[in-house]
C-alpha cells in the first residue's frame, strides 16, 4: 500500500522485531561470581590477536547494568531479544559442578525481559567454549558433544518454562573452521584434520542437545543459527562455478547438509579426502533432527573466482574481501593439493566501514535457496546489520542515516521474499549495543545504541528510533 507518495510493506501479524547479541561481547564480569575461564578469556591475552590488545573483560557491562539495558529494549520497543548463555559461567569447568550464581544471572535476565513483554531467544553456544574443555581437547574430541548435551539440560531446565526460542549454536563455522583450521579465533591453531573434526562434533552436539530439548518436553521452540551469506561465481566458467560450490559447501553446507538433509555434500567429502571427518555409524541420524526453525545471519554477498595456486594459506570460505584464499585438499598420494580462489562482497549499495560489500538481494537469493532445502521451514534473520562511521555529537547522539539505509534496504528484499512466501517469522538487527567486536575488538560500531566505553553511557542513535518506528507500525517505508 502507499500513503503520501510513500510505499509501505506490512509484515504479517506477530512478527518478531529483536536485536541480538553475545555473552562474550557484551557481559563483561569475566571472572566475577564463580564464572570459569572461556577459550576467548584466554585467547585475547595472547599478544597480536586482537586489535589494540582489547579485552572482553568488562564489555558493555551487561552483567552488571542488565535490568536498566532491558527497560531500554523496552523503551525502544522490542518485541524480541536474542542473546547467549555463556557455558563456562554456569559449569566453570564445563561439566560437573554447576555455579548457581552464573545460572541465576541468566533467570534474573529471562524474567526481567518477561516483565517487559519482551520475548528471550537463547543461543547455548556462541563460540565460547570454557577453557577446562578445551584443556581437554576441545571440538575436536567426540566427548565434547556429550559435555555440550549435558550443560544443554542444565539450562534447559532452569529457564525452559519461559524461553520462547532455543538455538544450540551459533555459526558453527567459527570455532571449528575458522579457528581449528585458520587460526583467526580460539583456539588458534592450524589444523586442518582437526577442523573437519571439530566441526562433525559440532554438528553432532547441536543433535545431542535437539533430543535433550524434546525429551524434556519443553514449551518453547528450538534450532540452530547458521551464516548462510550469499556466494556466487564470478563468471560461468567450470573453474569458477566449482571454486564456488567447494566454497559454499565448506563454508555452509558441512553444517547445513547433515543437519537438514542428513548427509554431507559428497563433492566437498571427495575434496577433502584424508581430512574428511571421522563419522561412527548412526552419527547423522543424530545430527539429523526435525528442528522448529532456521536461524539465519546475512551480511554480504561474496562473489567467488578460480586462481592458480596462490601465495599464502588460508581455509577455503572464509575471506572477506581479504584477496587470496587458499583451498586444502588431497592428492592421490596423500599428500595436500592446494588451488587458490579470490573472494570480494558484492557492492550493490556501497560498502561498510569494514568495506563489506552492502548487498540486499542476496538476502532474498539465500532465503529462496533454503526454503527450497527446507520445504519451506520456518526461518528467524537472526542476524542483519552494519559497522558504520559513526560520528557522535556533543551529547553523544549519533544520526546514523546510512545504517538506516542499510536495514531498510535489507527489510524491504526481506519483505519481497515474505509476499513470495517465504516463511520469515522474524528479524533481529545485530546489534543492540556497540560491543567487543572479536578481533576488531573496539574498532566496529554495529550498535543501534552507542556505548561509551569509558563510561558505559547508553545512547540510542537515530537507527534506534527509525527501529521503534518500524516495529510500532510493523512496516518499513521505501
């Protein structure tokens, strides 16, 4: 409809308007109340891993200042809020002894949000695995699923009577992938074996921790978060269209495959020959779960092309317009055969200030694709939003015009793949606060409210009352 020369997409009745957000980015209270050393407490003490040597130690000081930050969500009108658990503040040690102070922290936090008609969306894991596991051998070992399902009960049973929405990780790629095999996060290693094996243990938590959620026959709803950005080949050449098919399938499909269709891609197996996973029999059976919903976090399009072997190595899938990527795979003797891809964000729209490329159709590209996949399953945007130059005034007040350009775009491709009928249910902007960006740490403002570090002043910026406006009409004006 249009009113005033204005076109106007309404979003179905009781669509999720949330923001997201992480434990490790935004709680600060690192070792406070009994809480265990994460594998990101350690990693951002080593030298050179993070910008600047920042820390997640203090953060937004959410531990702390959480009941006023949730009557700001309040005030700006959310509906929904999506934030994570963080394992080793309630099992510092992984597993065993539960510290009923972390856990309570979390209770105070779902029923705050409660009070304030605000719908909780937990994430059990996003990507800080307690330090005492990872001593252990972390991903990698098949245990670690089975520590993951029990730390999953716990949390299940303290707060499953009021937890709308579940998802057991978020972007298993990251700590298997990115941080076995690239070394970009914790653990830091370089090890690609491992990484293949860190992510089939992930996959098989996530369905260890499903069947927990159904036998305990909780109320709420329960599925898993994925970055499924869009990928396409730079030309239509068999170079091309294969660099980026082993991309994807690196990248998504070794969790998106398994857990949705109950194999993995068999093209990617064969690349991969002697680094493949072990897989025991009936593994993807259990990975293999009937699930509620889809979580899915887009930020950019990446447009994939063939080179010759190329200068340096790093695991396929995972540049952001960093040049070269180097793909691993094996020879017929064994031995590592490497060809070479680049990657760059298609700019439709210009770029953020970390030069991603700003490109909204691909959201509505990446949804057609899993709705076909999925027979149309239920999908959440878990994540959506930009790091942009922020400039406060005086006072602090940041008129973010380009942010709002940014989600705007993205609701309305998002609204266009609802009209076709997708079934998109809701949408969460990343973030709700300025936060410790991982390795950026500082630098990247995705906030909706800036935070000012030094004194943890909150200031919603413009985007933050453009958002309340859209939520109070369930509409976005183009």
């Amino acid at each position: 409809m249009s009113k005033n020369d204005k076109i106007i997409h309404e979003f179905p009745p009781g669509f999720l308007w949330g923001c997201a957000t992480a434990a490790y980015q935004i709680e600060g209270a690192w070792d406070e109340d009994g809480k265990g050393e994460s594998v990101w407490d350690r990693f951002v003490r080593q030298p050179g891993k993070i910008e600047r040597g920042e820390t997640g130690d203090v953060a937004c000081d959410h531990y702390h200042r959480m009941p006023a930050d949730v009557a700001l969500m309040k005030e700006l009108g959310l509906n929904a809020y999506r934030f994570s658990v963080s394992w080793s503040r309630v099992i510092p040690e992984g597993q065993g002894k539960v510290n009923e102070r972390g856990l309570d922290f979390y209770d105070r936090l779902v029923d705050e949000l409660g009070r304030a008609g605000i719908a909780a969306n937990v994430t059990l894991h996003h990507w800080d695995l307690p330090q005492a596991l990872q001593d252990r051998g972390g991903w990698p070992v098949r245990e670690c699923a089975d520590w993951f399902a029990e730390y999953a009960r716990v949390v299940f049973d303290r707060l499953g009577d009021r937890v709308a929405m579940w998802a057991t990780h978020n972007e298993p790629i990251v700590p298997s992938i990115l941080g076995w095999g690239a070394g970009f996060v914790p653990p830091g290693m370089n090890d690609d074996k491992a990484s293949y094996q860190a992510a089939h243990t992930l996959n098989l938590a996530h369905g260890k921790a499903v069947q927990v959620f159904r036998q305990g026959s909780y109320p709420g709803k329960i599925g898993i978060v994925l970055d499924l950005h869009g990928m396409v080949p730079a030309t239509s050449s068999e170079a091309d269209v294969l660099a980026c098919q082993r991309t994807r399938e690196n990248a998504q499909g070794i969790f998106f495959d398994p857990i949705f269709l109950g194999r993995y891609p068999d093209y990617l197996m064969e690349w991969l020959g002697p680094l493949r996973p072990q897989i025991a029999g009936g593994d993807l059976a259990q990975i293999n779960q009937p699930l509620d919903f889809l979580g899915l976090n887009y930020y950019f399009t990446q447009e994939v092309s063939h080179l010759e072997q190329g200068p340096r190595r790093v695991n396929a899938g995972l540049g952001v317009n960093s040049g070269l990527t180097e793909e691993v795979s094996h020879s017929e003797d064994g031995g590592l055969l490497k060809s070479s891809m680049k990657m760059r964000t298609l700019p439709a729209l210009g770029h953020t200030s970390l030069d991603w490329g700003i490109y909204p159709q691909g959201l509505g590209e990446v949804l057609r694709r899993v709705a076909e996949a999925t027979g149309n399953l239920p999908v959440y945007i878990t994540e959506n939003g930009c790091a942009m130059a922020d400039e406060p005034d005086a006072d602090g007040f940041v008129e973010d015009r380009d942010r709002i350009h940014y989600l705007r775009r993205h609701l309305i491709e998002l609204h266009r793949s609802i009209r076709s009928g997708i079934d998109v249910r809701g949408y969460f902007i990343w973030s709700l606060f300025d936060n410790f960006e991982w390795g950026a740490g500082y630098r990247p403002r995705f906030g909706i409210v800036r935070v000012d570090y030094p004194t943890q002043r909150r200031t919603p910026k413009l985007s933050a009352r453009w958002y309340r406006e859209v939520i109070a009409s369930n509409a976005v004006t183009e």
